[in-house]
C-alpha cells in the first residue's frame, strides 16, 4: 500500500487529483480525461460539452 499523498493538480473534467496530465485555458486536464477528448470527435456532443465545461470554468475564474 502506498499511503503518500498525492502531489498532482485537481483536473477539471473528472474533478481527481492527478500527477499526468495537461493544460488547456490554464485548466489542468488529466491524462485519462485527455485520452478521452482526443478519442471523440469534435463533432461529438460530448466533446463540445467538455469544452464547454472548460471554457466556463475558465469565464468563472476571470469574473472572480
Ligand atoms: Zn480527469
């Protein structure tokens, strides 16, 4: 068992604390959630609704 703490960002989409992963709009994106975006096609629903929740978070942090 590993009881060391995790150093890693908390990443916007699945909302866990990583150590992979990337940034996109300064919004950290972990690399499971990552793999999954690229996967979909940017036509996709799901994709544009991803975005979307990035981009709002992004909003979010600049009316703050
Ligand atoms: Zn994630």
């Amino acid at each position: 068992m590993n009881n060391q703490k995790i150093q890693g960002e908390r990443c916007v989409l699945c909302d866990q604390e990583k150590k992979e992963g990337i940034h996109i709009l300064e919004a950290f994106l972990c690399k499971e959630c990552e793999r999954e975006l690229v996967k979909l096609e940017p036509e996709h629903p799901t994709y544009a609704e991803k975005i979307k929740k990035l981009r709002k978070l992004k909003s979010q942090r600049l009316l703050s």
